[in-house]
C-alpha cells in the first residue's frame, strides 16, 4: 500500500500540474470572454438539455469517480474517522475547480474568427486541448497534453487496479464467484488472481468497446446504477442497527440519502436511449452466474434476496421504458416532453426509493458483523 501511495501520489503531479499549465498557456494565448456569447440563447444555442445529457455521455460525472478510492482503501488510511471524510471532499473539490477553469479557458482562448466562420457545433477536435494548442502555435504543449493523456490515466487505472480486486476477492467472500479469484499472496498479502482477473476483463471492455467515448459512457452508467444501491443501503442500515458503533458517521442523511438516489436516477435517464437499456442488459449478464452459486449454496437466502432486490429489478425495468418513452432531446420517443420527463423520474425515484428502504431483510452475516462491530472503537 505505501508503494502504491508513493506511485500515485508522483502520478498526481501530471494530473494536477499539467492541467494549471494549461490554464496558464491558453490564457495568456489569448482571452476573448465574447465567446459566451451576449445572451441566454448565444450562451445555450441548443437549450439545456444537452448540458444533463453531457455530465453521462461526455465523461463529467466519470472524470469524479476517483473519489471511490479513498473509501475503498479506508482501512489502510491512517485516522480513517477523520481523513477519509477530508480526502473524499478535497478530491472533489480540487477535481471540480480545475474542470471548471480548464472548460472556461477552452471557450475563451478559441478565437472568435474561427468560432464565427464554425460554430461550436461544427468544431469537432479528436483531443480538444491538444488540437487547441496546436491551433494556437503551443506546439511543446500539445505533446505534453499527449503524453500527460497516457500518464493521468494511467494512476488512476493503478488506484481501481487496487480497490477492484478488493471487490472480487468479497464477492469470493459471499461464494458467489470461484474461490481461487480471492486467493491472498501470503508474500504480500493481496489478491493476486483477482488483479490478473481484473486485467483480463479491463482487456476484454476495452476490444468490445473500441470508442473511448463509448466506454466512458457505458463505465458512468453502470457505476450510477450502481451509485442507486448506496443511499437505501445505508437508510438500511441506520434501521437495522440503530445503535451500531461508527467511527465515520455521515450528517443529514435522512436528506442526503433521498437526494443522491434522484439525481443518481436522472443521471441514469441523462446516458439516452439505448444507452440505458445495454448497460441495464450488461449487467442482468451477471445473473446466470450469481443463480448458479446460489444453487450450489441450496438456495438458502435467494427468496429473501429476491424480495429485498425486488424493487432494484423492477426500478431498471422503469427507468429502460422511460428512457425509451422519454423526450426526444434524450433519444426517447418524446411520449413525455422535456423538462417533464425530469418530473417522472424524480417521482417515480422517490417513490421506489421509499419501497427500496422497506424492503430490507436481516441475514446471518449482520449477526456477525454486530459481533465484529462490539469490537470497534469510535
């Protein structure tokens, strides 16, 4: 783990170093605030839509993902009660800071000629930043952003190399994937077959899905459908085990939990039709696999399973039909007109949000975690 602290924490030079020089070399290239245009409708020629339909398909809400590391490593951070809250919202907010600036700088250094004989709408850059320097005569610059766009990468794959293998080797845990993935190096103590695993499939993705931008939309939507199962779980289990010790206690949950499953539920509508559908499918790939372990297991917990993941089901059925009902500004049929396809989806995630945190059932593994847990110390 300190070997791979040191590695990324050399990664994060490129990552944060390159990208404020390149808010320095294009700004002092040239500023032209003109470009926003002088009105609403200069500012957003095609409306807002495609500003929702661009945080799930032009990679926005993927660029934060990252953040997960830190949860996932927390039992290696030192003063985890404290560092993992502060390491979550200094990424965000560092991340977040930098994009914003740097997609400020994009439109302000274009030069107006240029963008008045085109329009954004016919610019089309295979690498945005580079094909911009190259334009602007910051030839030196535009290497780096090439090389830069191998190395950044390149730390984060290695931090979800780590936290990945981590997710195999539990669902080895759970018997519901063969035990040899989560076998332990006893040398250095990590999953070993887990992270070859985890290359092979990372292989396998990437010569399925040949487009970079197809990959980094159907990765963002998995993980926010993934992103569904995180609020109701943990109203879960502030119901289940009221009194259970926590050395890392989130605030305002009872607001926050609800909040995240809408947006989490509006961001899955934003990917478009049929985007929604072939994830939702990609993932219902994995079901042959799960049944067969259940089957081996005699079927012990699978109807009270079934029962508390009925919802789950029943909410990516929903969310396919609307996406494929929904307005036309988001590939749908336009049954429901925008912006009032945003209301149905945030009613009806209200409402399966609601069915989902009712739906909990206690199994045999939260009696030992209630033991584990005595163990704890806040």
């Amino acid at each position: 783990m300190s070997l791979l602290a040191r590695f990324t924490s050399f990664i994060s030079i490129f990552k944060i170093g390159i990208p404020i020089l390149t808010i320095i070399m294009l700004t002092v290239s040239g500023f032209h605030p003109e470009n926003y245009g002088h009105s609403l409708h200069e500012f957003m020629p095609y409306g807002s839509a495609p500003i929702f339909s661009a945080t799930a398909t032009a990679g926005i809400i993927f660029s934060f993902n990252a953040f997960q590391t830190v949860i996932n490593m927390g039992s290696e951070i030192k003063d985890s009660k404290h560092n993992v809250m502060r390491g979550i919202m200094i990424a965000l907010l560092i991340s977040g800071a930098i994009y914003i600036v740097l997609q400020s700088v994009f439109i302000t250094s274009m030069e107006p000629g240029f963008l008045h004989h085109y329009g954004w709408n016919g610019i089309s850059f295979n690498s945005p930043f580079a094909d911009l320097a190259i334009l602007l005569g910051i030839h030196w610059l535009s290497v780096l952003l090439y090389m830069d766009a191998f190395v950044s990468p390149f730390g984060t794959g290695v931090s979800f190399a780590a936290s990945t293998a981590r997710a195999l080797y539990a669902m080895e845990s759970n018997q519901h994937i063969p035990s040899f993935i989560g076998k332990i190096n006893h040398k250095y103590g990590i999953p070993r077959v887990a992270l070859v695993v985890n290359a092979l499939l990372s292989m396998l993705m990437v010569s399925i899905f040949r487009s970079w931008a197809t990959l980094a939309t159907v990765i963002c939507t998995s993980t926010l459908i993934a992103y569904l199962t995180g609020p109701v779980t943990a109203i879960s289990f502030r119901k289940m085990a009221p009194n259970f010790k926590r050395p890392i206690r989130l605030k305002h949950l009872n607001f926050m939990a609800p909040l995240s499953f809408v947006l989490a539920s509006l961001a899955i509508y934003w990917a478009m039709w049929p985007t929604t559908v072939e994830v939702i499918l990609v993932i219902a790939i994995g079901l042959p696999l799960y049944f067969y372990y259940e089957y081996r297991a005699g079927f012990v917990n699978t109807r009270k399973a079934f029962w508390s993941s009925l919802w789950l089901i029943v909410y990516l059925a929903f969310l396919s039909i609307a996406s494929y009902g929904g307005s036309k500004e988001f590939n749908g049929m336009n049954w429901v007109h925008y912006p009032y396809d945003f209301i149905v989806i945030i009613v009806a995630s209200l409402i399966f949000y609601t069915w989902g945190i009712r739906s909990h059932h206690v199994f045999a593994d939260f009696y030992q975690a209630e033991k584990l847990n005595d163990s704890v110390t806040e």
